[in-house]
C-alpha cells in the first residue's frame, strides 16, 4: 500500500491587541512574530513531498498557508470544514467586563462542559476535520498534504485519531503556534501520528488565541 502523510498545521500568532477570544470572527491576521512562525514551518515542510496545501477560510489560516504553498509552488485551497470552533465566548475578552465567568448570562453555556454546551460539540468538529482530511488524503495518494486550520479542530482531529476521550483539560492540549501534527496513513489506514514544533524558539513572549503569554 502507499504511505500517504497529512499534516494538520495550527497558524500563527495572531494580532490581537484588544485580547479577545475572536473564534470566527473575520480579520484577524497573523502578528510580525506569527509571521515568522508561517516562515519557520514552510521552512520545515518545504523538503516534503507536499502534493496539496488546503486551508481554513479565516484570514489567520490563509496567511500561515501561503509560504507553505509557495514553497512547493501550489495554490492554498480553502475548505469551510477546517474552521475554527464556534464559541459562545466569541468577541468577549474572557474575564474582564461582559466576558467575566460570573456574569449570569453566561452560566447556561457551563450546565455541559462533555459536549461543550459553550461552544461547537467535539462529536461535531470531529466529523468534519475527519472528513476534511481524508479528503486530501484521497487526493494526495503516495504523497503528503498540509491542513491549516486552528487548535481546537486540531487537538479533537488527534484525540480522535489516539481513540483517545474527545473530552478533555484545554490546558494540556499539545498544539502549539505553527505547530505540525502528522497523520500517517497505509493505504487508507492510520499508522501513526507524529507533533513537531517548527516555530518553538519563537514561542517566549508570543500570545495565544485567549491573549494568554505562552511562556
């Protein structure tokens, strides 16, 4: 059988000096420094043998795919299933002001943290990052392709993978900025999974999708 690779790719760090929890929202770009992690992780896949680079319709997504396709002269296919999680949280900074966790118009989006109730069920963004991937993988036979899309889909697409429980802490998610998560495939079979992290040595002062430092 052929050994066809997919990584899931997570973008950038993204421009967000208000530090509010964007989801879905349009316009978010990457910062200088999610630039350069694009940079460092094209860099990384660019001996690859990457026969599609596909991509999350958000602007963050796009703009980390583009030196990776570049790099092995192919276009950034857009599919809508590798978006990012909706979120009830979306446009708030979590926290502080109408974002706070004790505002009681918030409380129903807690009563079910296994499906979650505050945000896209896991069983959902499973179905479709899955279907995505097997998708290029159909496509990208004896090859490898590149996924862009965002942490949360990435984390759920490799729990689901391990056979791993969808539920899980957000703090021990493996899936950093311009982080790679590469599925292994015989024929269509899974035979392994692989993480690297190609833009680490940018992570120490870098900010994460919450506004969080990462170190």
């Amino acid at each position: 059988m052929s050994t066809t690779t997919v990584h899931l790719v997570r973008h950038g760090e993204v421009h967000n000096p208000d530090k509010i929890l964007y989801g879905r929202l349009p316009g978010y770009r990457l910062s200088e420094r999610g630039q350069q992690m694009a940079r460092l992780v094209a860099e990384y896949l660019a001996p690859h043998d990457v026969a599609h680079v596909v991509a999350s319709p958000l602007l963050r997504a796009q703009q980390t795919a583009a030196p990776i396709a570049a790099a092995h002269d192919l276009p950034v296919e857009t599919d809508e299933r590798l978006i990012e999680s909706a979120n009830h949280f979306e446009g708030l900074r979590v926290g502080h002001g109408e974002g706070r966790l004790t505002n009681p118009r918030h409380w129903p989006s807690f009563v079910n943290p296994f499906r979650p109730s505050w945000g896209e069920p896991y069983r959902s963004q499973e179905k479709r990052m899955i279907a995505a991937v097997h998708a290029v993988r159909a496509r990208s036979l004896g090859h490898e392709a590149v996924i862009v899309s965002h942490q949360l889909p990435i984390w759920v697409t490799r729990l689901s993978a391990e056979r791993r429980p969808l539920v899980h802490d957000p703090r021990r998610r493996q899936c950093g900025l311009c982080s790679v998560t590469s599925l292994r495939f015989d024929g269509d079979r899974l035979v392994a999974v692989d993480y690297a992290e190609p833009a680490a040595a940018l992570y120490p002062g870098a900010v994460d999708a919450t506004g969080g430092k990462l170190t």
